[in-house]
C-alpha cells in the first residue's frame, strides 16, 4: 500500500529533535502550506489517511459462515444420514435445528452490532489546513504528509503532527496513553531517547485532542503509520479462539474420536456375528448419530441468547454471543485506569495549607485565581468552579498577568478588604522561588534553606499521593497600583495547595469486593504513571502486591512476563503493544482472562483477551474491538455479567454431561448386546426415535436455575472432566442395560419386537430422568428443584414415549405392547438407577469437583 511508502520514504527521519526550518524543509513544505497540485501527488503516493479495517462481510457471508461452525456441522451430517436413511422427517427437523441455532446466532450479533460506533468515525469528519495560504476545512482522509494543521480547543488531531507553533497548547491523549491529565504540547526541537507519546512532548498524535491553547503543527505521518494507524493495523491481523472457542473444539473432536471407535467397533461384531453387512452398516451409522448430542449447537444458541437478553435488561449490549460463556469462565480481569475505574473527569480532591491540612481559605484564593482569569479555562481551573461556588459580588477584579510556559503561573489582581491582593496560582517549584513567606494558621514565617526543603517534602508527598499539585500564593498591596505586570510576581506569601484527581467511579472498590468473592483476580494495565496508579488502586481497596513498568514489560522475554504476571497486579506506563503482551503471558498461565478498556490504547488488548469489555463513553475502536458493552457506568453489572455467564454455561453443561454419558453408556450396551444376540438390539429408526424424544425433553434446560455454590467458581471449559464423567457415569447406565437384557431375555423370553421395545422404553425413561440427577450436585428435588418448565418437559416427554407403543405409531416404529408385568419391573430398574447415579455422582464430586 501507499501508506507503508510513507513509512520507508519520509519517517525513518527522525522528526522530534530538527528545528522548524528543518522539518518544513524536510516535507517540502511552508507555512502557506501545500499547493492543490502538490496535495494530489501526494494523495497518490502515500495514499489516504485512514486507519486499517478489516472489510465488511456482507449479510448472507455472516449467515452462511455460521454454518461452519463445528456444532452446526454435526447437525448437518446428523440431517445427511437421517437422509440415507430415508427417514426425512428426523432430517428436516434437524435441519431445522441448525438453522434456529445460526439465526438465534446471527440476529443476536447483527442487532448488537447496531448498536455501536463504527471505526470509521473514530475521529472528525474535516481538520483546518494551510492550502495555497489559506485556511480551509478539508476531509481528514485526504490529509497528507506536510500539510500546515491549525489547531484549537475542541479539535481532535488528525494526523500525528510536529508541533511547530504553539500557546498554551495542552492535549488530552488520555484514549492513547491512560495519562489522566491533559499533557502541554511545545513547539521546538527536544533532545529525548524515549519513542513513548508521554515524553514526546512536540508530537500531536491521531486520535488525541487539544482541550486548552491553540498551534500550528506539520503532518509527519497519515494512515498506517500514525501511532493510531499502527494499532487499527495490528487489529485487524488479530484473530484470537477464545476459551469459548477452544472448549467447543475439544469437546466436537472428543465426541468425533469415541464415534469414530465405538462405530467400527459395533459394525465389525454386527457384520462377522450375523452376517448382513449392509444392515450392520446401517445400524453402526445409526449408532453414530445416537452417540452426538445434536441438540448442543440449539442449546448452547438458547443459552446464550437467553443470557444476553438478561443483560441487556441490564444495559449491557453483548456484542458476541460466545463472550457471555468467556464472562462467566474469567478467573483474571485486565482493566485499564483513566475512564474504566476511574471517572475520567479531573476532581478538585484537596485544598489544604503547607501542612497538608483542609484550608478554607486556601480553596477562595484558588476559586477567585480560576474565576477572574479572562483566558481560555483550563481543566484544573473547571475543577476549582466546580468544586464550590463563591459570592464574587464583594470582590472587585482589579488586573490579570497570564499564563506562559516560562513561568508555569499564572496571577489575577482583586480588591478585597479594602486593598489589592496578587493572587497567584502555579507550579509549586516555580511559586517557591517566589515566595519570602509561608502562612500557617495565621502566623508568618520567613523562607529559608531548611523550611524549603520541609515545604518541599509536604509537596512532594501530595505529588506521591498520585494527585496533580498547583501552588497558591498571594501578596498584599497596601499602596494600589492601576497595573500590574509579572514582576510583581515576587515576595509573595505561600498559602497551600490545591490537589487535583481523577477519582475512581463510585461503585469500583464495590465491583472489585465482589469479584474477588466471585474468585476473580483484579489487575489494573494503565499507560498513565505509577503513582497516581497506585493511589486510585488504594482509593478502590485494591492490595498492590507487585508493580511493573512499561520500560520491565519490553525488557523481559515472554517466559520471563509468563512468570511475572503471576504475582504481579499493577502495570504502569503500558503501550498498548505492552498491554496485549501480558493478555498472552496471563493465557499461557492457562487463565481465563477479561479485559476492560475504554481508549486507543486498549483496543489490542480488548481484541486478545477472552472477553473485551468496553464502556459507554469509550472512544470508538475500543467499542468496536470489544465483546461486551456496558452502557451505565455502574461496574456492579460486572458481577451480574459474571454470574449470567456461569449461570448460562451450567446450563449447557448440564446437556453435555447427560448426553455424552447417556450415549456413551448406550454404545457400551450396544457393543455388549450385539455379542450375545442374535438380532439387532434396537432398530436403527428406534434409536433415531428414542434420540430425538430424549433431546426434546432437554429443551428446557436453559429455563433451569443454577445451584448457587457453582456459582462462586470460574468455570472454563474442562474437556478432561467431561471426558471423566463419561467414562464414569455411561457405564453405570450400561449395567442397568444390561440387567434389563437379562430381565427381558431370560425372565420374559422376549421375541426380537418385545425386547426392542422393552430396551425403548428402559433406555428412554433413563435418559429422560437422569437429567435431574445431573443437573445438580446436591440431591434432586430436596436441596435443589427443577425449574416448572424442565420439570414440565420430562413429564410430558416421558408419558408420549410411554403411550407411542399403545398407538398405531408404535407398530410403524415396530413396537409391540409389553406385558404388564414388564412395566413392574421397569419402574423397579429406572428408580433403581437413578438412586445409583446419585450415589455415583456424590463419589465423583468428591474426588473431582463439581464443574
């Protein structure tokens, strides 16, 4: 592309430490800017200035790529055989599966999608440009490589730019950095080995936004090179199988592996013992659609979509179906500082005397300082208004000395009390060096070696505090004067401090409490440096153990950070490059990971991890790179998200456990049967029947509650304990199989149509039934109830099955109606079992857990 062009061409440059007249020079340009015609060749060979996008699948793409899903895909085999096997009914309603759990999938997405910003409009539509010596508005995208940019308050940057010009000139690339507070921008050439946004300190960077001054800078990089572009780049080469994922693949292929065996294993006995190959064949293939749970793809769609309808109830927009699953397995959660933990919004926290003590006195001197001053208001003057409204009608604004960069103050002159007072707000090093005085509890004293460095102490406690500290001080004029100038900024009287914060959202210390009860550990990722990191952890109750920096992550190997993140929970001064790699050293310690972000700077990250959770206000490639999206800024949703996702994939375990060691149990009495009869055990429609009642009756599984103990635990996907419990509890169901053969063969003398239907009937009725066992790790019925509509489904389910060989349906099934007696020794047998599942379940929950 043209853009990479542009990164070999005109940036290996280096940019930050050339005078003006240098980088004018180097981009060919002016300060009346660039000609039309020069634009158009540029245009042509740097291309335009946008980021990178993954492109837009159209509608029928998504649908038919939901199709390939592994699950969708049994189904769809399951439908081929039920074809072959003449039986279109079972096809089409299996067909019909599939295609309810890719809509379910599908619409769920598409209408979440909707719901949020597009990349497209991360940033304004035009930028102001210097074209032929004049100012013009023009699309960003058509920006190029030295372009004059006029910048002011409110603009967003549009390119990353070399500040050429500029008065008091702050940006806020908070979405960029995680840097709280807005950082000054100056014109000049700067001396620095660092290539972090923070210490470039005469670069504008895409994406970020000017909120105080006004300058001139000269595009050095569009497109893909910005430091915007890079990340949009590394976006879309992201494609990371989430836990979700990576379960349902195990899980297909376990199932895929035990068909795979157990058909062959049964076609060859039933071959070589009675001799008809092709009906073998039809029965081993029969088998094979018994033993796949073909109604997970419906069941885990119902589940999910049943959870993001609860959350959207919540103002939680679930932008991927498979993330509210990754939710509920998370054991660690990532989250960015500025704007996700904390509001975002700069706080007047403290005004205090040189002691560090509340002042009243100190907050009037600051407010009166912010109020009369006639420039473009700062973020920490907004702070100080809002903080406290004053009566100014008995003060009288007298003069003003503003702002400039050299002095780092700025001094408004009021009548009170009858005199002037120069009242002077600044950088505490720069106000030290003005001050005779200090004023403590309403007596004087006198500036010396040693009171400095006290004063200087109680300062830098504050600045260790995390907060962001201006001095105050004034002067008193007993002879008036009519104006003043920065000269009379001397010999002034230390007052105290006013310290600002971005203080931390109001239910985060709360979120986090109930996290860490939910077994979730809290790490914070932040661009923004680590003392105010550490002071909003302490205000949210978080223990910092261990910290690291941005310059540790980049030294360290992978195996090295593997280790590190094991213990340590506060990363500071992070690149988003940095943030995505602890993201994958977390997920080689084979945790479960979320991420929470709202900047630039987190969109790697976001894309990584196993679920990207986003909030209302964040900038739009984090809405766009992330799974969940909380539209309240109420954190609390956090826990209930949890609890949904653990909820909602219990459910669907449940499925899993009863299918795979029901089915499994069935192919061990299908392998033992088939050795000893001289007949089919059942009839491959007979099994198709007994398959599709039983997955029916399991419809209601996602109605169901969930035991509050499994709640309290992160449950990823653990194929190897499913793969237990099969290998465990299926045999169980085999012995009472088999004690029903015996039953039937030597007690009955049963034909080859009674034992089919004797056989039906036991193995439908324990199918059906063992989902109440399963379902729970406390006893059924007692410590833990159904829900009314699982409850509904068995019965209803149970009784048609019961009824089908009393119909004329029955003998089409070729079914014939037992003897009473039979039924005796049915009930006998079913209660018989399911008392034994329980036993058994107990046994296997003590030595393995409840998952």
């Amino acid at each position: 592309m043209a853009n990479n062009k542009q990164n070999s061409k005109i940036l290996n440059g280096d940019c930050v430490n050339c005078s003006t007249d240098v980088i004018l020079e180097r981009f060919a340009t002016s300060l009346k800017g660039l000609t039309t015609e020069e634009v158009e060749k540029r245009l042509e060979e740097y291309g335009y200035n946008e980021p990178a996008r993954k492109k837009k699948s159209s509608i029928v793409f998504q649908i038919i790529s939901k199709f390939f899903n592994p699950l969708v895909i049994v189904l769809l085999i399951i439908a081929l055989f039920s074809i072959f096997f003449g039986e279109k009914i079972s096809a089409v309603l299996v067909i019909l599966m599939a295609i309810m759990s890719v809509a379910l999938s599908f619409f769920q997405e598409h209408r979440a999608g909707r719901e949020v910003e597009k990349l497209s409009e991360m940033v304004r539509a035009t930028a102001t440009v210097y074209r032929n010596g004049k100012t013009i508005e023009v699309d960003i995208k058509e920006i190029v490589p030295g372009d004059i940019v006029d910048l002011s308050a409110g603009d967003m940057i549009p390119a990353d730019l070399r500040i050429i010009s500029g008065k008091d000139l702050f940006l806020n690339q908070a979405s960029l950095t995680g840097e709280s507070f807005p950082v000054e921008k100056i014109a000049g050439p700067i001396q620095t080995k660092s290539s972090s946004p923070s210490d470039l300190t005469n670069i504008a960077f895409m994406g970020s936004s000017v909120v105080n001054g006004t300058g001139l800078g000269v595009v050095i990089r569009t497109g893909l090179a910005t430091q915007f572009g890079e990340i949009s780049r590394r976006l879309a080469s992201i494609a990371v199988e989430t836990s979700f994922d990576k379960g349902v693949r195990s899980f297909t292929w376990l199932m895929i592996r035990f068909m795979l065996i157990l058909v062959v294993v049964i076609f060859a006995i039933n071959a070589l013992s009675k001799g008809n190959t092709y009906q073998a064949l039809l029965f081993a293939l029969a088998v094979a659609v018994g033993l796949t749970p073909e109604m997970l793809p419906m069941l885990v769609a119902i589940n999910l979509s049943k959870g993001a309808i609860a959350m959207s109830k919540k103002n939680v927009i679930v932008k991927r179906l498979n993330s509210i699953q990754n939710f509920g397995a998370m054991d660690v959660l990532c989250t960015d500082k500025t704007g996700t933990i904390t509001l975002n919004k700069i706080v007047l926290e403290r005004h205090c005397n040189v002691v560090r003590k509340e002042d009243e006195d100190v907050l009037i001197l600051a407010y009166l300082n912010s109020y009369y001053q006639t420039g473009l208001k700062n973020i920490l003057d907004r702070a100080v208004l809002r903080h406290e409204k004053l009566l100014v009608k008995k003060y009288k604004k007298i003069d003003e000395i503003p702002f400039d960069f050299s002095r780092k103050m700025m001094s408004v002159v009021v009548e009170m009390d009858g005199k002037h007072r120069l009242i002077t707000k600044g950088a505490p090093e720069e106000i030290f060096k003005r001050c005779l005085k200090f004023e403590l509890d309403g007596n004087f004293f006198d500036f010396n070696a040693i009171t400095l460095t006290d004063l200087e102490l109680e300062y830098k406690h504050l600045s260790a505090e995390g907060f962001r500290v201006l001095a105050i001080a004034y002067k008193d004029y007993a002879n008036p004067k009519e104006v003043y100038s920065k000269d009379d900024e001397n010999g002034m009287v230390l007052k105290g401090y006013v310290a600002f914060l971005d203080p931390p959202k109001p239910t985060a210390r709360k979120a986090i409490e109930t996290l860490s009860k939910l077994g979730i550990d809290f790490k914070v990722l932040t661009g923004d440096n680590e003392l105010v990191t550490k002071k909003i952890c302490s205000e949210i109750g978080l223990d910092v153990k261990e910290t690291l920096t941005g310059e540790e992550v980049e030294k360290a190997s992978d195996e090295e950070l593997t280790n590190m993140v094991k213990s340590v929970n506060v990363f500071s001064r992070l690149s988003p490059l940095q943030k995505e790699r602890i993201i994958r050293a977390l997920h080689r310690n084979n945790h479960t990971v979320g991420y929470l972000g709202d900047g630039i700077n987190d969109a790697p990250a976001l894309k990584s991890a196993d679920v990207g959770i986003s909030v209302d206000n964040a900038v739009d490639i984090a809405k766009e790179s992330a799974d969940i999206i909380l539209l309240q800024k109420n954190l609390m949703v956090l826990g209930d998200g949890v609890i949904e996702g653990r909820r909602t994939f219990g459910n669907i375990l449940k499925y899993i456990k009863m299918g795979s060691s029901s089915n499994l149990g069935n192919m061990f009495s299908m392998i033992g049967a088939s050795l000893f009869l001289p007949f089919l055990p059942m009839l491959p429609i007979q099994i198709l029947l007994n398959n599709f009642l039983y997955d029916l009756s399991q419809i209601a599984i996602p109605s169901d509650d969930v035991d509050e103990e499994y709640l309290l635990e992160s449950r990823p996907w653990n194929v190897n304990y499913i793969k237990k419990f099969m290998l465990i509890i299926g045999p169980v169901s085999s012995i009472f199989d088999f004690i029903t053969f015996g039953v039937l063969w030597f007690i009955f003398h049963a034909s080859e149509p009674l034992f089919h239907t004797g056989w039906f009937l036991e193995s439908f009725c324990t199918q059906t039934l063992v989902i109440h066992i399963i379902r729970t790790g406390k006893i059924p019925f007692i410590e833990s109830k159904p829900s009314q509509f699982l409850m509904f489904t068995s019965i209803y389910i149970l009784t048609i099955g019961l009824l089908i060989p009393f119909t004329p349906l029955g003998q089409h099934f070729g079914f014939i109606v037992p003897p009473p007696l039979y039924f005796l020794a049915l009930i006998m047998i079913v209660v018989t079992y399911l008392f034994s599942v329980q036993a058994v379940k107990k046994w296997f929950i003590k030595k393995y857990g409840y998952e």
